[in-house]
C-alpha cells in the first residue's frame, strides 16, 4: 500500500512539473525550480496545504530548539 501511495504522489509531482515548466506562473524560471515546486505539489495546488505545512516547520524547530539544544553554561 506504501508503494501504491508513494507512486501516485510521485506521478502527480511528475504532471505537475511538467505543468509548471511549461504553463505555470514561474515558466520563465529553471527547471530545477518547477522541480521543486512540483514535489510539494500539494502546498501549491492547495494554498491552505502550504499555511500548515508551515506552521508544522515552525513548531517542529521550536520543538527541537526547546529540549535539543544545549544551554550555555552561567
């Protein structure tokens, strides 16, 4: 079942780079830009997707600052 997703996700960030290279707003940009547009394809596709997979960035960092860093020593 893995693989099935993981295939289908690809699939979709392969259409979409062919979308964006060729008929996106960002055509005029490299290809290795559009790339990496397509493989977050769904934060663009669903602007929503993008506002929390940032929130879940800004919570993961604060996290890992909070109980992974070390303090300084007084």
């Amino acid at each position: 079942m893995k693989k099935i997703l993981m295939g289908g996700y690809f699939a979709m960030a392969f259409l979409s780079w062919i979308y964006l290279a060729n008929w996106g707003a960002f055509a005029y940009r490299g290809w290795a830009f559009n790339f990496g547009r397509a493989l977050v394809w769904p934060a663009i596709m669903f602007p929503a997707v993008g506002q929390i997979l940032g929130v879940i960035v800004v919570l993961a960092l604060v996290v890992f600052a909070t109980f992974f860093m070390r303090r300084r020593p007084s």
